[in-house]
C-alpha cells in the first residue's frame, strides 16, 4: 500500500495492504495484526552543500520494489510498527510491554527482527553478498603515468595472457592464483600484494559499463568499488566502451564489432531510455533474466493485459486467504506493476543534478522486483525455483501450463498461441499413411548448417583461430554463419525418420517417414530457432549463427491438407501384447485398450509396450494424456517393459487404480490417499486432489496448494462432485471432447518481438527482450529499458510474430 504501510495477520503471518485488511478480517476473522509502516529520510542537496532530510512514506505494492539502494548513504529510515485490534481499529504502539502479554510481547519481538525469505541468500550464487570495500573511498592511486591499453595484456612478470589482475594503486597487470584444473596463473598479482600492500584489483576482460570484477587482498574476498569508474579512468580505461571477455583478450578493431554479448545489448551505442506504461524495468534476482524477458513480452499482447491488469480489481476481490499462493493474483499484480508506469518515470530535475554531482554516467531505472512473482511460479519445480540460469523457451511453456491450468473468467489468453499440428506418418514399404493431429504452442525451427551462405569464410575463419590459439594470440575477427530463414523453413518441412517403427500394415516393424504441417495457425505464433545442439562428444554446444529472420512470414504453404487422393491409409490393427517368461502368478487378461491411441504413439517413435502402457493406466482418455504419461515415465528402468497384469484376483480386490489408471469410479488409491493425510491434509481434499491429478502424488500436492480449502468440505458434497465427474466422464465417452479452442486464420505474420540468448548454454548467459512499440523497437535488458538502435534480429532464440488481418 502506497500510504497504508502493510498489515501482518498475526496468526498466519500474512501481509496485507490496507485495501484488502478489511476483507481478510471479514473473511477469517482473525482479529489482531501488526501494522508496519516504513518512513523514508532521503538526503538531499542543501543550500550550503549539506544535506537536508526530506521526510516521505515509503512506497509498498506488495512486492514491487523500486530497486534504490537501501543501504546507500542517500537514503535513512525510520520504522513504526502498532499492533491494530480489529474490528474498532484499536491501536497499541510498540515497543509496549506493559499493556501486552508476554507471548504477543515475543511473537512482535520475533516477526519485527525475521529476515524476509526473500532476502536469503541463495547458495547457489554470491552475487547478492558483495561488500562495498573498506579502501574504496580512500584508495590511493600513484601519479606515475601508467596507461592500459584496450588490448595485448600480459603479466609484466611471467607473459600469461589470462586470469590477469589490475592493481588499481600502481596500474601493475600481474596473473592470479593457478586453478585446479591447470587454468589461471602463478599468483604474481598476490606476491605484488604481500610486497607493496597495494589492496585492491580488478579482474581485466570482465569491465563493462555495469561493473567489473574487483578483488580486495586485505579483505580476502571479492568486493565491490563504488568509485571503479573513476579508479578505471586514472589508468585511462574508459568502462562505458568496454565488454566482457572470455580470455582477457581485447581488440577495440576487431572482436567487439560482432561479439554477441556487444550485438545484442547493443553496448557501445547511446541508448535513450524510456519511461511511462508499458516501458518498466525487471531487476534480475540472480540469473532471473529469462523471467524477465519472456515476462515481458507476455504483458505486451493485448489478450493478456485484458485477462489479467484489465481484471486486476475482480482478481484482487475474489482473492484466497493467501493472495501469495495465487497464480491469477501474482500475475495481475506483476502485470499492474509493467503497464501502469508507476514504476518508470523519468528522474527529476533535482536527481538529474545529483547524479552528475556524483559523477554517473548511466541513466537510473526504478522498475519492479517480481519476487514474489517469482518464488510463485517456480515453486516445487527443480530448476525455476533455483538462481540457476533456465532455458526461456522451457519457462515459457512452463508458464502456458499455468495459465491453461488458472483460467480467469471465460477468456483464456493461452489460446492465442495454441495451434495444431497434423503429423502425417508414412510407411516406406507398404506406403501406406496416417494422419494425426496433436495440440503445440511453439513452432520449433531448425538451422540449416549445410545451408551456410559464407561456407569459405567460415573455414578460413576456423583455421586462423586456432593457429592464434596455439600461438596464445588473440583470436581473429568472429565469422558468424549466414543462414537464409528459407532454408529453416525448408528443413522444418521436410519428412523426418521415425525410430522404432511399427507398421500396422506389414505387421512388424519398418521404416517410417514423419512429415508435419499446420492444422490450425495461431493468433500469434512463436518460432524458436534450435541454436543447441551436441558435439560428436555429447558435448552441449550452441550454433552461433545470423538467420535473417523475416519482418513479414507467410506459412500458408505450410496447411495441413489431410488424406489425399490416391492415399491408403494404416490399418487400425493392434500391436501385438509380449507375454513375458516368467509370469509369476499373471497372466494374459483381455485388456480394454484404445488400440488407435496405442497406434498414434507408436508412430511418433516411442517403444510399442510403452505406449500401451501408457493408455492402459490413463485409462483410455487419448493419445495426448497417454503422451504426458509417457513423458513422466521416460526414465523409469522398467519403462519399455511388456505390460504386467496382475492375477484376477488381485485385479478384482484392487481394481485398475491400482496401476492409476482412470476409470469412471476414478477411485484413487488408498496408500496414496495416506501418505497426503499423513502430511496433514483432510481426506476429502486428498482424494479430490488426486482424481484431479489422474491419481499422481506430486501433481496432487501443487493441487492442493494451488487450491486452498477455507472449509472442510461434507462428504455429501464429496458424493455429489464424484457424480457429477462420472456423468462428465460418460458424456465424453458417448459423445467425444470437443477438444482445445483453436483460433484458425491466415498463416501471414508480423514480428513484433524476439528474445535474444548470449552465451554457450541456456544454463548460462545471459537474456535480452526487444519488443516493437508504437512503431520503434524498444529493448528490455532487465531493469534498462531504452529506445532501440540496432535490434539485433539475426540473433534471436525466440520470435514473436502476430497475425496480419486479412
């Protein structure tokens, strides 16, 4: 709450602001919260030099921070806390220890001096841990006309060329310490330390206009300088034009016209910022830059912005007891935060004044900092709820299956990405076909290497880097591969090999050829272009590569046009059951299989006993449910393994939820329904949870947690949602689902965005956005949001195009 401070329930120690307290109480009925409001002190500039305190409130939205250094010198605070009774708002001030009790006395004592979860360090990353260092503002800097140059470092005292160190005293390049893995240096730049007692120095190759890499000897840690602009300037380096490299090997002529990192972020070109609704900034929480990026682009497509900020006073009305476990509440307020331009307005005169008195150079940015967004959506997954860096394209889809999962009202936004595909697979020897159609979100572009339209240079390229290598000298000029965007086209079009396959015509496996098309064209299709790959070593590697991806795309040759004329199509036949060897005590049973699913399966490449497991336990409901199953079931040992049914007995005592297969009864199984119990929960919810998750534990539990229960339900009521899900599961047994919503149209785009990656693997680098707005391209590199020079769009990972109108 912008005024309001932030209300703690002090019984489920929740924050409120004080738009929403009143109906929390009115909810719950929990009568007693602590109010905490924080005043700011800001210094600023005062008529005789000094500075003058200047009193405000300071401004809370939830989570979305403004991103001011809190520890700075600029800012002080002064914080009020009351406990507030309600329903008569009666307020006791704190400390108080002669009206409280002395369990509340403790229980405010303990909440006010609790870290916030979100401000715990994460073991995965130091970054959030550097210390401004003790000789930073009283360095002193030697007068003996010491100049770096931009390139050729060396350590003056055994000629290594990597793992170099500025001292910032004396201007001394020295290599570091020798690393385990026969990298580094000999540790001259610590001997040069323990001579001279010079403390502090910077890592050359990791200067850029951000920052750089400073070390403190004395403190024996890495540290940051406040003042490394003006300590980098008196060696004459100037950090606005320097860029991160990855030897320490530099070349203003030659390697930072087509780095990536340079390209991409457009470093080394003056960047007008932009300010206002829809040009909000994102701070990176650790490695968080492909949220942001694809955040971005989300809550730039109108049928988001209407699903969730247009809705936002509904969403926040009919809110749980916990809006923090909402998904719909975390994505309105995050969308609120970017479109609203309460959080991106340009410095005034005054902050302009005090930034060139403090000598910076770089505009500064407020924008928002979606923690709590954040540890939402990334809750319970291995890899997004880690500071790791993530592959955008895998949260993007992360992120469709949390929308799909949380609708809001009667308009899905995730339908405007929804397509189908019809995949028609082939028999070689019979030649005999079948079409299927399976639902996709993304267009997945291959590059065409053979294709490469500079073959000669890039070879030429090659041998040159690696003589420079080998002679430790720094590389030649990046040659970057030319691929034309018609040879991806093509390559995506072509008919691929489909591995293990079983014709039903031969009745026996054959040869199969898989080629796929369009059934539907989105209302916004997203290409990703398949830059990683692996080596001949099963080494990860990216394609560094230039596509001249089109402003304009038509794919309308690429429609679907089911069976043709003169085609014969498969058999539906079913594959035959393998009975294994040693039984022991099964036996083979008459099995209800949907044999056309099984098929379905099977031609996409998958092992044919798989797939019939896979339809036998998601009982019958399709090959895309069945897909899912097979999906989550990859890496079990036994996962091609002929499918085991148990003696009759067994069968009739257990019944097919045994196994999890979902029948109509759906009845799920009972040691399943305890370990949730166990862990808590009522039974009813348990059960609930797991016939909505097709009896699966882990999916049962985010149900739960993404469904919290107010009031225990009666089992009447239990009873009847049980037949109202069987009178579900006959209608569509007797009349078919109608399936997803699909928005056909013209397959003519537009691009009006792109994510770009830089760096080696999606688990490392670093992400950037560009959007086109209101006729310009805009870039979004986290937090610095600035009108666009030169969009990089031979570059991207992810395209953004809309449908032109017909």
């Amino acid at each position: 709450d912008s005024e309001g401070g932030l209300y703690v329930c002090m019984n489920t120690f929740l924050g409120f602001g004080r738009e929403h307290i009143e109906r929390h109480y009115r909810k719950t009925g929990q009568c007693v919260y602590l109010h905490l409001k924080r005043h700011v002190i800001e210094k600023v500039p005062g008529a005789s030099g000094g500075a003058l305190p200047k009193r405000r409130n300071a401004k809370l939205f939830l989570d979305l921070e403004t991103n001011s250094d809190p520890n700075s010198d600029d800012f002080e605070y002064e914080d009020e806390a009351k406990l507030v009774i309600f329903p008569d708002h009666y307020e006791i001030s704190l400390p108080n220890i002669e009206e409280l009790p002395a369990l509340v006395t403790i229980a405010c004592d303990a909440l006010l001096s609790a870290k916030s979860p979100y401000r715990k360090q994460d073991p995965d990353t130091w970054e959030e841990e550097l210390q401004a260092s003790k000789h930073a503002k009283t360095l002193v800097q030697l007068d003996n006309g010491v100049r770096i140059p931009p390139s050729g470092w060396k350590c003056s005292k055994c000629d290594l060329r990597e793992n170099l160190w500025l001292n910032l005293t004396d201007g001394s390049v020295l290599c570091g310490k020798w690393f385990f893995d026969g990298s580094g240096g000999n540790g001259h730049a610590m001997e040069h330390y323990k001579e001279t007692g010079y403390p502090l120095a910077v890592k050359l190759g990791t200067i850029t206009p951000d920052g750089a890499d400073v070390y403190s000897f004395d403190e024996e840690e890495p540290v940051l300088d406040p003042h490394i602009a003006k300590h980098l300037a008196h060696f004459g380096i100037d950090m606005l034009q320097m860029q991160v490299t990855e030897n320490g090997l530099r070349d203003n002529d030659i390697k930072p016209r087509v780095s990536e990192w340079e390209v991409i972020q457009e470093a080394g070109v003056k960047l007008k910022p932009m300010y206002g609704p829809g040009y909000t900034g994102m701070k990176n929480l650790g490695n968080s830059c492909y949220l942001n990026a694809v955040m971005q682009a989300i809550f730039s497509i109108p049928e988001f912005q209407r699903a969730y900020v247009g809705n936002l006073p509904r969403i926040f009305d009919y809110s749980p007891i916990d809006p923090t476990q909402d998904f719909n509440t975390q994505m309105a307020k995050l969308g609120h935060g970017l479109l609203s331009g309460q959080y991106s307005k340009p410095p005034v005169k005054s902050e302009l004044i005090e930034q060139v008195m403090k000598e910076e150079h770089k505009p500064q940015h407020d924008g928002i900092s979606p923690r709590m967004f954040k540890a939402f959506i990334s809750n319970g997954h291995p890899e997004f709820s880690s500071n790791r860096q993530q592959d955008a394209q895998e949260f993007f889809l992360h992120l469709i299956n949390l929308v799909e999962r949380n609708p809001v009202g009667s308009e899905n936004p995730s339908d405007v990405f929804r397509f189908l595909v019809e995949e028609r697979t082939q028999c070689c020897q019979s030649r005999k076909v079948r079409y299927t159609e399976r639902v996709d979100y993304i267009m997945q572009l291959p590059v065409a290497m053979e294709a490469a339209t500079n073959k000669d240079e890039l070879i030429a390229y090659e041998l040159k880097r690696r003589e420079a290598e080998a002679a430790r000298r720094p590389p030649p000029e990046l040659v970057r591969a030319k691929i034309p965007f018609s040879a991806c086209l093509q390559a995506f079009s072509e008919p691929s090999n489909v591995e293990d396959f079983w014709s039903s015509a031969l009745q026996a496996k054959s040869a199969g050829v898989k080629t796929s098309r369009f059934a539907s064209f989105p209302e916004y299709l997203v290409v990703q272009i398949k830059k990683f790959t692996f080596g001949l070593d099963w080494i990860p590697k990216k394609l560094d590569v230039s596509i001249d991806m089109p402003d304009f795309l038509d794919i309308n040759h690429l429609r679907a046009r089911g069976l043709q004329p003169g085609e014969e199509e498969l058999p539906d036949i079913a594959p035959p059951i393998i009975i294994p060897d040693d039984p022991k005590g099964s036996f083979l049973v008459a099995l209800d299989i949907d044999e056309s699913s099984v098929m379905q399966l099977a031609e996409m490449g998958f092992p044919l006993e798989a797939c019939r497991k896979a339809v036998y336990y998601t009982g019958n409901l399709g090959a895309e449910v069945a897909f899912n199953w097979i999906i989550a079931h990859m890496e079990e040992p036994d996962f091609a393994e002929p499918l085991v049914i148990p003696a009759f007995a067994e069968v009739a005592s257990s019944g097919a939820a045994a196994f999890g297969a979902v029948g109509l009864d759906n009845q799920p199984p009972e040691e399943i329904v305890a370990i949730i119990i166990s862990m808590g929960f009522q039974r009813n919810l348990a059960i609930r949870a797991l016939k909505a998750t097709n009896n699966n534990l882990e999916r049962a539990l985010e149900w739960i947690f993404s469904h919290p229960e107010p009031e225990e339900e009666s089992e009447p009521a239990l009873d009847m949602m049980d037949m109202e899900n069987n009178a579900n599961a006959n209608i569509l047994a007797e009349t078919g689902s109608e399936g997803p919503r699909i928005k056909d149209g013209s397959g003519r785009y537009e691009l009006f965005g792109f994510i770009s990656h830089m760096g080696t693997s999606t688990m490392s680098g670093h992400y950037v956005c560009h959007l086109k707005k209101e006729g310009r391209w805009v870039i979004y590199n986290d937090l610095r949001v600035c009108a666009s020079e030169r969009p990089p769009k031979d570059l991207g990972y992810i395209y953004f195009y809309h449908r032109i109108p017909s």
